[in-house]
C-alpha cells in the first residue's frame, strides 16, 4: 500500500476531463483567443525558468553541482489551437528522461496512461508493452549518453471536442537534474540547455527532422488525425528512428478514466 500511495505522485500526469479549467485571455490587444488548460495540477507552471527548491542539501543549481545527479528529465508540452482559436492545452504530461533507478525496459517509473483525454502527451517504446501508451518513460541513465529515442504520441480522443483539424504546437521544457536525497528524489532545473538544443524531434506522420529551435518555431497540425507520432532523439538521426512505432492496437488501447490525486510535490519526480 505504501509504495502504491507514492507512485500515485505521479498521478498529477494524468489529465482527466474533470481537471479542466477555461479561461479568457488577458492580452488587452483585439485578440478573443480563449485557452482550456487541461491539468489538475496547480503547482506546475508551463514555463521553466526557476529553480526546484528541494530540501536544505540542493537549494540552487551552485549547491546542485557539489552532487552528483541520480538522472534527469525534460518535458513535452502540447496546444492545439481549433478553427474558433480556442487553445487546448496539456501542460502536465510527457515526462521524459534518465535516471539511475531505471531500465530501459519496463519499470516502476514508466507509468501507463488510462482513460479518453480531449489532448494528451503519452509516450510509447517497443521495448515496454507495444499495446500501452505511458505517461512517462524513464531510460537507465548513462552519463556519457550520445545516442536515446523516446516515442512520443499526441493523442485526442474525446467524443464531445473534435481537435483533428487544430494547428498543433510542441514545446519542450528544460532539463530538470534529479538527486536522490536521503532516499527521496528531489529536482533542480538547469540552467544549462545544451541538452534540450541537442535534440532532434522527428515527425514521423510527415517524415520530417526538426531541431529543437525549429520545433518551436514550426506550425504543425494533427492532419486530420486523432493521433500524431513523434520521435525525440538525442543524438543523430537515423533512418529506423523515421520508423513507426505506433500500432492499430496501440492506437486503440485506452482503459477506464484514472482518477487524478492532488500532489504538493514537484511535478515529474519519480516514484520511490
């Protein structure tokens, strides 16, 4: 029972339909562009320009470098933008990453995803169960890494808001180093980005290669689809990671709504 109430700290990933809020935007221009945010998760900011406080040991990125990191994550962050340009957008999900603890088979930390979702980031990997989709997908972490792929899908599959026409925006935010502190993981986010601008994302729908700058810079859509394939390496790009993953079966697997629990710990952390 202890180890199931810590893994559901990472249930803050699981945006449910009843997690949603909508709100107007406050840009005092003409614009009417209304934005849905579909997360539960109050404590997580889209942006990621500050520095996790963890406990008395790792207070800032100075105290984080006399520690060596357990492993590290970064995350994908999906909008959809509708024909009414009403912005739908899944801000707390898509973890990925490395970490000491892992494997790069399944584990403890790759945590599946349930249930419909009007947008979600869910992760998929030939090496876990082909027919799941995850929340997340945690790597063993290698500290001379030069070559990983995580599979990422964008999922939007609710019966009420159609988004398979919608302009499609990624983002991925920066690298966050985790420590294992006195047998609990704690965060600091990097300053350093050269990881994040060392990734390639892969439009494995189109057949399409783009940096991490021009990923941000680039208007994609879900071409009339309820699913897009993506490919985040790190490293260089070679012709399997244009392969799909993705399978009818993978495609249809979603089970019964999960219910979200609240958590005031950092968003990501893995559980223990």
């Amino acid at each position: 029972m202890r180890y199931y109430n810590k893994l559901l700290i990472l249930a803050i990933v699981m945006g449910t339909l009843s997690g949603c809020s909508t709100s107007s935007s406050t840009d005092t221009s003409t614009s009417t562009t209304d934005e849905v945010i579909l997360s539960t998760d109050t404590n997580t900011s889209a942006t990621d320009d500050t520095t996790t406080d963890t406990n008395d040991s790792i207070q800032t990125q100075k105290d984080a470098k006399s520690i060596n990191p357990s492993g590290w994550y970064m995350r994908v962050v999906a909008k959809a933008t509708d024909d009414n340009d009403k912005v739908y957008t899944h801000n707390s999900a898509g973890v990925f990453g490395e970490l000491d603890e892992s494997s790069d088979s399944l584990d403890r930390h790759d945590i599946p995803a349930k249930g419909s979702a009007i947008l979600q980031v869910r992760f998929i990997n030939p090496n876990l169960d082909k027919d799941t989709q995850y929340y997340s997908d945690y790597h063993s972490y290698k500290q001379d890494t030069t070559k990983e792929s995580w599979g990422i899908v964008i999922i939007n599959d609710d019966s009420n808001i159609d988004l398979s026409d919608a302009k499609l925006n990624l983002d991925i935010q920066n690298l966050k180093n985790i420590y294992k502190i006195n047998g609990k993981y704690k965060e600091v986010t990097s300053l350093d980005t050269t990881k994040r601008d060392s990734l390639n994302i892969v439009d494995i729908d189109n057949q399409k290669v783009y940096t991490y700058q021009e990923l941000i810079n680039t208007d994609l859509s879900m071409d009339d689809k309820h699913s897009r394939e993506f490919r985040v390496v790190l490293g260089d790009v070679t012709q399997e990671d244009m392969e799909s993953w993705t399978t009818t079966d993978t495609q249809a697997k979603l089970v019964k709504q999960f219910k979200v629990v609240n958590s005031t710990k950092g968003f990501g952390q893995p559980p223990e």
